[in-house]
C-alpha cells in the first residue's frame, strides 16, 4: 500500500519522512498552491463575497506533480501546519486533487517528533471547515481593504501605498504615540538623596527623602524649595525610626506564547519578528542532530495557549532534579492559564526533547536558530523550577522634621533565576542589600544632595512593546506580526531609531487622512472585534459571510462618500519638496515614486517632462578627478559609493566616506567595517589609517 503525505516544507517532508519510513511518500507543497490573484480584486461581493482563486504563478507544475503523485497513491494525507492558514492550505490541496473534505485525510503535528508525528498520523480526521471559512474571511477582508484603500491612498497621497485592516491600526497606534511624545510638557521636580553609614560601621547605603514625619509625602517642584529642605537638613541628626523586614517570593515567567517570544527575542536578542519566526519555524521543521538525524527541536510556534503536555512536565521536572536537586522543584508542577480568548489547539512552545540541552546541540544550529533555542530552552526550563526567595528590608529614617526611606534585598535563595530571567522592556531599578539597620540607630549622613529632574513622555515603541500593545488591545493575530511590522516599515511609514519605531511624514499624514475619512478601520476596539468575529467562524458560531457583511456593507459607503468629498484633492508632503527649481519652467521640483522608485520630478508634468534621479552626496571629493562620491546601490541592494561622473571617472568603494578629514592630506576617510575596522585616507598614496574606537564600533551598531 502506499500512502502520500503532503507538508507545507521540504525540511519538514525529510524530518517526517523519517519516522513514517518506506510505505510513505512525504512530499511538499511549498506554502500555499491556491489564492486570490495579485492583479485584481478576485472577491465577487454581489455573490455573497464569493472568491475567486487561482493557482499561485510558478506552481502549476508543482501542481501537477502533486496530482501525479496522488493519483499513484492508495491514501492521502494533508498535513498541513496547524493553524488557519495550514487547514486552508489543505482545503485548496484537496479540491486541486479531487480528495473529499469530509473524509479523515487530514492530520496534524504539534511537535516534529517521532511520538508527535506517531500521534498524529494514528488520529486523521475531516478538514475543519470553520477553521477554513476563518482563514477565508479573514483573507477576503484583507483583500477588501488594501484593494479598495490603498488606490484611494496612492491618488491623494503617494503613488504606491497601501492600507491594511491590521497594518493601519498598527501604524496608529505608532503615529497616536508619537503625538502624545510632542504634546508632552515635561514637569520640574525634584528629589533629595543621601547617603550614611550606621554609627560604627563602614558600608554607606543611600536612602531618599520621603516626607514629614507623618508619613505624608511632599513634592519638591523647584530649587528654591529642595535648597530650603537642605538648609533644614544642614545641622540635622540622623535616625532609624523603623525598620520593617520580609520575604519576598518571585516567579518564573510561563513558558513562551508567538507574542511573548517575539518580545523577548526582541529585548534580549536585538531580532525583529521575521528574524524570530523564520528561526522558530526551522527549529520547528527539524535539524539534524547527530545520533537522531533530522528531528524538530521545538513544538508549533504559532500559539497563543499556555497549555504544557504532561509528560513535558514529568520530563522537565527529571531534568532540573538531576541537575540541580530537589530543591530547585516546586512543591507542585506549574501550570499556566491561557487568556479567555486563546486557541487551545496548541500546547506553548517548548523544546521537544527536554535532555537536548543548547549546548548538546549548538553545533547542529546556525547562529540564529541556536540564540533562539536556548532562549527557548531556559524559559521553558525555568518555568518548572522554584521560586526566587529574597528577603527585603525598609527602613524610615529621621532627619529633623523629615523622613527618608531606603530599601535593599538580598537573594537567599536564587530558584529559576540560576538559569533565566526574563527581560523588560524598561530598566528598573537596582536594588541591592543594606546594612544590619534597627530602630534607634544613630547615623552619618556622609552627603546629601537635591537632584533637577523632569518628567519624561511616554517612551516610543520598540517592536516588543507595538507587539505587547497589538496583542493587549486584540489586534491581529501573533503569527502576522512579523508580517504588519515589516509592511509599515518598507512602506516608509515608520523608520527605526535604534530599536525605536518612529512614523514618517507619510505615516503620519496617512493616518491622519484614515481616521479622518475611515474612523472604524483605524479604530483600536472596532478592529479588535472583528478579530472576535473570525474567532466566532473559528468555533463555529457565526456565518463567515455575515461577518464580511457587517464590515463592508458600512466600508463600502464610507468610500464612497471619502471619493466624492475628495475629488480632485491632493496632498503634497513637505518631505516630498526639494530645493531644486526646475531650469525648463521654474517651477519647485518635487520627489515622486514611480515602478522603479523614487525620482525627482517637475510638478508640472505633463506640460513640463524634466526628471532627475535622487543623488546621496556623501560630502566627499571624488581622489581621482574632484566630483563627489556619492551612495549607490547594485542591482541586489547592497550600498556602495561611486564618483558622480561616472562612467567619465571609475572610482569606487565598499567602504563609507566619514566627515572626519585625514589629518595626513587633509583628504576625505574611509571607514573599513568589522571586527577588524579601521579608517583609512581615500587617496591611497597618502597612506594614513588607523584603528576604528570602541565609540566609533558603537556608533556604527
């Protein structure tokens, strides 16, 4: 008998194909083989939103190949990632293959392991229709809105935007904080702190003022009155008054959800969210480790459920007995309860073989994969072991008519946080040990000073707080963060400050003009509910065309009406002005986007045809004919820098020109970099370099 199975990957096929042995044929479909054609609407909304799909471009043979295969094969099998899209993946497989959608072809893995691959194959069921019908809305809704929005955006905007139902609520959010950032107005305050040591004793600690003695706190607004507590203070004899002693216990982290690991590969590993899914799914398809060839080293990792098998329990808690002993187990195994609205088809993600520790496999791992692992691995880990133990102190102490506190811990006994703590998004305070303090004790005060100090705005986001925030209001689904981030920043809707996400002009004259003319669909509550909705055609609850119902019927109006009233209406971004005039008619030559990108253009087109290309001077001088160096870019989008003469001067580099002249010739530098860096003169003949610093490394990070 032979027997096909379908996957989504070629490294997952060869993994499975592993386990399942000679009377199985496991071949790949290569993602998605049926969708919604890319050059036109392709939802007809007078036939109840009926799609119309098509085989994707370039998959016809593949296609075929499939059909081919199971033609010559006995049974069937889809399987397919488990999740919407996965399901969907295998509905659009069976119609191309002519297998009923009723029938127990289709079979799922939670871990690419020999038991989760065993357990699966022996549990084949139907196709879930209300998983697919989800996957459908959800996919026709977002076709509706970037097909109807982003034409209307491009028109009055800039050639080539777009408008997405998750991704313009994203860059909402973004644009919303950036407003309240510059309406802020920072407040002076001011603290006073000290520093004494016990009478007798050697070891300064700091405490900070408080209030009166009666416990009231005070607000110091300004020098004067933070100069007149101090004259007070001048003469003033220190005291405890009180001293106040507990335990405190702290917690593991719950093993990691999609969300949560991209925030935390965020903050502890610098990756943005397509780094981390792409690492995540090829630990998941499987790598080869020797002794056990190809085997997938962690569960699914688009869940959103805290849920853990209990034999990864049992194995977790063998694993930390024998490592750390008894002591590091807590009196009970953990168990995490998931958010009321999360899909529970899905244990969290953990490592499947809890013995394969990072290091038994980091050779086995490309960079990436490895960092995440062990990321992986220790929160996993940690979430079965023991409490934290710290015992804390606050003390009150007197000074004249005033009152100091100070507060210290000390760690009596590490727990989890011997393997892993987790990160956060803001640093907090440190907080260290104090002296034996008791009530009545004398001590010096060794300096005492008032600190200015202002409120600050709100922080900017960085990609793990807009996916904590996504994920807090019910935006979108953890799987298609990745996705909604990298849109709004090619989009050049939002650029990166360091970590931070930072809206554009255009992100934020975008917004403006969506919230203006399509309240709902920016609209933080009114998006979360539908993402309700697709969860209510995902359990069965309501009709998948009455959810496209109640969201277009209204969206298609509201377009209506925003075409009419902005009929002949065109916004002009001030980032889209230059200084250039243009020498055929005078007029001020503006930037465009066009197929090939961005140009410089007369805004009297068609009257007026003048075109320039956009030029990135470097400030540099060309040392082999005086033009300038410019930046350039080769076919494949690597920078490099060239003379603006070219082809009449050859010059080239790799290497970027710094403001910084050579002290040498008083030509302009290169910078060479790397580990080994340095920053050379651009006229070879010259022959000045050196190494780059430490501060200069820093920055280029």
């Amino acid at each position: 008998m032979s027997n096909l199975v379908i996957v989504e990957s070629p490294a997952k096929a060869k993994t499975i194909q592993k386990y399942l042995g000679a009377d199985y044929e496991v071949v790949a479909s290569m993602g998605h083989v049926r969708d919604l054609p890319e050059k036109r609407l392709s939802v007809d909304v007078k036939k109840n939103f009926q799609p119309k799909y098509e085989i994707i471009k370039g998959k016809e043979k593949l296609v075929q190949e499939l059909k081919d295969a199971a033609a010559e094969s006995d049974m069937v099998y889809l399987a397919t990632d488990p999740d919407r899209e996965g399901e969907a993946i295998s509905w659009h497989l069976a119609y191309l293959l002519g297998l009923s959608t009723e029938a127990p072809n289709r079979v799922t893995f939670n871990e690419i392991t020999k038991t989760g691959v065993t357990t699966g194959m022996a549990h084949p069921r139907a196709i879930d229709q209300n998983l697919v019908n989800a996957q459908q809305a959800r996919r026709i809704l977002d076709r509706l809105v970037g097909y109807k929005l982003s034409p209307f955006l491009s028109q009055k905007i800039r050639r080539g935007l777009s408008a997405g139902r998750v991704q313009s609520v994203a860059l909402r959010i973004i644009v919303d904080r950036e407003e309240e950032i510059r309406k802020f107005v920072p407040e002076e305050y001011w603290t006073i702190d000290g520093k004494f040591v016990p009478k007798g004793a050697k070891k300064m600690f700091p405490a900070s003022f408080y209030g009166d003695l009666e416990g009231n706190k005070i607000k110091i607004t300004d020098k004067e009155q933070a100069d007149q507590i101090l004259s007070e203070l001048e003469n003033a004899e220190f005291q405890v008054i009180k001293v106040k002693k507990g335990t405190r216990r702290k917690s593991p982290a719950p093993p990691f959800i999609t969300s949560t690991l991209q925030q935390e590969a965020s903050r502890k590993l610098g990756f943005q969210a397509r780094r981390t899914m792409k690492a995540a799914q090829e630990l998941y398809e499987g790598v080869e480790v020797p002794g056990m060839g190809a085997i997938g080293l962690i569960t699914y990792m688009r869940t959103d459920s805290l849920r853990i098998s209990e034999d990864a329990i049992a194995d977790a808690t063998a694993y930390i007995g024998e490592r750390w002993g008894s002591r590091y187990l807590p009196d009970k195994p953990r168990h995490f309860k998931s958010k009321a609205n999360a899909q529970d088809g899905h244990e969290a993600i953990r490592p499947t073989v809890i013995s394969l520790s990072p290091d038994k496999v980091k050779d086995c791992l490309s960079n990436d994969q490895y960092k995440l692992y062990k990321l992986i691995w220790e929160r996993f880990i940690a979430c079965q072991m023991s409490n934290c133990l710290q015992s804390t102190t606050q003390a009150d102490i007197q000074g004249g008519k005033y009152l100091f506190k100070a507060s210290g811990y000390t760690v009596t006994f590490d727990g989890f946080t011997v393997l892993y703590v987790e990160g956060k998004d803001e640093d907090e305070a440190a907080g260290g040990a104090l002296p034996p303090l008791e009530a009545g004790l004398t001590l010096r005060c060794k300096s005492l000073s008032g600190n200015q100090h202002f409120t600050q705005p709100p922080p900017r986001y960085t990609e793990a707080s807009l996916i904590k925030a996504l994920e807090e209001n019910g935006i979108g689904r953890p799987s298609t963060y990745a996705a909604t981030i990298s849109t709004i920043t090619s989009r050049e809707y939002v650029t990166r400050e360091n970590k931070t996400l930072k809206p554009t002009e255009l992100g934020e004259v975008s917004t403006k003009l969506m919230k203006e003319r399509f309240p709902k669909v920016v609209n933080v509550k009114f998006t979360a509910n539908v993402e309700t909705e697709l969860d209510s055609i995902q359990n069965g609850e309501a009709e998948w065309t009455d959810v496209l119902h109640h969201f277009y019927d209204d969206f298609e109006k509201t377009l209506k009406k925003a075409k009419e009233d902005m009929a002949g209406v065109k916004i002009q971004l001030e980032e889209d002005k230059t200084d250039l005039i243009c020498e055929f008619c005078g007029r001020q030559m503006v930037i465009k986007t066009g197929r090939y990108g961005r140009f410089i253009a007369c805004p009297g087109y068609p009257e007026c045809k003048n075109i320039k290309k956009i030029v990135h001077e470097t400030g540099a001088e060309c040392p082999k004919c005086g033009g300038k160096v410019v930046l350039k870019k080769t076919k494949k989008g690597r920078v490099f820098y060239g003379c603006d003469q070219y082809p009449n001067c050859d010059f080239v580099s790799w290497d970027e020109p710094i403001q910084e002249k050579c002290p040498k010739c008083g030509k302009t530098l290169l910078k060479k970099k790397g580990k080994a860096g340095k920053i050379y003169c651009i006229t070879e003949d010259c022959g000045y370099e050196r190494a780059v610093t430490p501060e200069e490394k820093a920055a280029e990070k």
